[in-house]
C-alpha cells in the first residue's frame, strides 16, 4: 500500500484509459477557505457547503501521478511506486472523466469545478503535462458543477463524445463536441428538486441520461424529447441518490448508489424493481464497475465514512447474489475517490487508487 498527501482534501481519482498513458491516474482536490464571518451551513454537506451562504473561495488541484510499471513476479498493486510529475490549480474540483475516444493523439481529461464551468485538458504524453484545449461555463459561478460523465464509453467517432454535468441548482446540463477538440453547452433543463449529486449516460444507448439527487430520486431522460418530464422516477431510495454508472460490458445493466448505504443494480428495463440490493455500509458516493470484461461482476464503491470496498454481484447464476471481496478501510475520513486501473497482468489482481477527504490522502492498493 501506497499513501499520499494531496494537501488539500481529496474527492475524485481517474485511472487513463487510454493505451499511450495507462500508467497515469489524477487526483482532484477541493479546498473550502474559511468563511470570514460564522456560516450556518451544514458541517456534513461537503460539496453544498456555502451554496447559501456569503460566496466563499474555492480552490482545488488536479494532481497527476504516474505509476512505476508492474510487478511481474508479485502482481500485486501495493507493490508498485507512484510518484506525482505534475499539478493543475483550478477552482475546486468536484469530478473528473477521461475521455474514452483513443482515436484521440492524446488522452483528454475534463474537470467540473466549483464555479460553474467544465474544461477539457490534454495530457501531453511527451512533455507530461495537461494543456487546457477547451473551456465550457454550464452555470453562473456561483454554482458548483457536481458530476460529469462521458459518452463515449462503448462508442467512439472522430469527435470527442458528448458530456452531461450536473449543477447544484438542480439542473443537468448537455455540452457537445463542436470541431474534434472543443465542447459547449447545447441544451440544459431542471431535474431535480435538491442537489443532483450524479448524472450518467447510457453508454448502450447515448439518447438515455440518469440522474440522482438528494430529493431522493433517481431519474431518466430522453434527450431527444424536450426533457420537460423524466421517462421514468424511482423514488425507492431512503436518502439522496449519490452515484451512478450504466455497465460498460452487460447491455441493460446499471448500479445505482445512495446515501442509504445501498447500491441497488436494476434492468434499465425495468428501473423501478432493483434485481438485487446490498449494504456497503456507508453512503456509496461513487460506483465503478471493473473495466475488464473478464470481472465483469466485480464493482468498486466509494463508502464515505465507510471506507472502500470491492463488490462482486453473481450475474451468470440469476440470482444476482451480491458479496463484498475485499474492504480497505485505511481511510480516515470520508472517502469519495476510487478507481480501477486499465492495466491488467495475466494472473494478477487491478491496482486501485482512492482518496479521501479530510485527511487528504490518495491510497494505492489492489484488489
């Protein structure tokens, strides 16, 4: 096991996927100033902290780390060195997505930031460094930019996919590419009551768009309607609706999070009877299914107060049991970041990276 200090407190990890810079992983950070005069704000809502309150700073980094090659002998991931070769300052980050387009010359990262606005930055693999190629405002700066997501996960053209952000204010946001390189928002419409804290592509389907927020609510959209009302609203959740990711290797398939310690996995078929529903143990504020498709049962959760964990949901039996693998509960404060490496030794297990938020640490492990 490796641990990092980020310095600043840390919500967001990114493996690369793309085949030129696989070794790289980003590390995003949010630094909340001290208010000048005493807030009323809720000491657990991290990321709304001074939605409603005097405007206060934001700051935030994105760290990027490169990855010593494997082990072969052991294939373990704790056993490989990380060293950091180059930092971003931005406004706080919230999220972070590779784009998954490896048409691409180089690999293209976005970054959602606490001021309303959403830049597309490209990792020079030579130089190693991140050139910003495109910047997008989705909002007013005083509204944070809370997720983002990509696309392009199974399909790919020689544009860069389209993105879907969504905003403290309730609304989600679409932003197309225009030339190859750039994005702009082309449309965007309010979906939830209260902060949406994910919004997800269907990557079998691009004209899908899911959503949940702290309304408790997970929610779907058709972009070619007006997206004036959801396709569908589930309302079986007991606390807000954290993470969402659509499978990129089982058609239908979906894992959704919440702040009710659960991830319920549903057929997008039929979104409002989960096939089947385990506890994490802490609010599962990111979800990332494993990005072989030879695990493809196995999914990395994010639990907040709860560490992070490994799950492994039996899709060939039919009966969809569900089991954790392994825990890492290294982490002393909430934990918001993980991700699965795209590399992958023959006989080994995926190097994972996490972080955390208080004690501002980036861990890599394997599982």
């Amino acid at each position: 096991m490796v641990a990092l200090d980020t310095i600043f407190p840390a919500d967001a990890v990114e493996f690369c996927p793309h085949p030129d810079a696989q070794d790289i992983v980003v590390c995003g950070t949010y630094k909340l100033d001290e208010p000048a005069i005493e807030s009323t704000e809720d000491p657990d809502d991290d990321f709304g902290g001074g939605i409603s309150s005097p405007p206060q700073r934001r700051r935030g980094q994105c760290l990027v780390y490169q990855l010593d090659p494997w082990n072969r002998l052991t294939g373990k991931g704790e056993n490989r060195g990380i060293r950091q070769i180059y930092s971003l300052d931005l406004p706080a980050v919230l999220d972070m997505k590779w784009c998954h387009n490896t048409k691409s010359a180089n690999p293209v990262l976005a970054i959602a930031d606490s001021e309303g606005g959403v830049t597309l930055h490209e990792w020079q693999t030579t130089e190693k460094t991140l050139r910003q190629i495109s910047a997008a405002e989705c909002a007013s700066s005083d509204t944070l930019c809370l997720s983002l997501d990509w696309s392009d996960r199974r399909t790919q053209g020689s544009d860069l996919g389209s993105l879907v952000v969504s905003l403290s204010n309730g609304s989600l946001c679409l932003l197309s590419s225009r030339d190859g390189h750039d994005v702009s928002p082309t449309r965007s419409w309010y979906a939830h009551d209260y902060e949406p804290w994910v919004a997800a592509w269907n990557y079998w389907d691009t004209n899908i768009i899911y959503s949940g927020g702290d309304d408790l609510k997970w929610k779907g959209w058709d972009v070619r309607q007006d997206c004036s009302q959801p396709i569908f609203t589930n309302k079986g959740f007991d606390a807000g609706v954290t993470s969402i990711q659509n499978h990129p290797h089982i058609e239908h398939i979906i894992a959704v999070g919440s702040y009710d310690h659960s991830v319920k996995i549903f057929d997008v078929r039929k979104p409002l009877t989960a096939l089947t529903q385990v506890d994490v143990g802490g609010g599962a504020w990111r979800i990332k299914w494993h990005p072989s498709p030879s695990r493809k049962g196995d999914a990395l959760i994010a639990c907040t107060h709860d560490g992070v964990k490994t799950l492994h949901v039996d899709f060939d039996s039919g009966d969809f049991q569900s089991v954790v693998l392994k825990r890492f509960d290294a982490h002393e404060s909430m934990a918001y970041g993980a991700d699965w490496s795209y590399e992958f030794p023959r006989g080994g297990e995926t190097t994972i990276g996490s972080c955390s938020f208080y004690d501002h640490v980036f861990h890599l492990w394997s599982g």
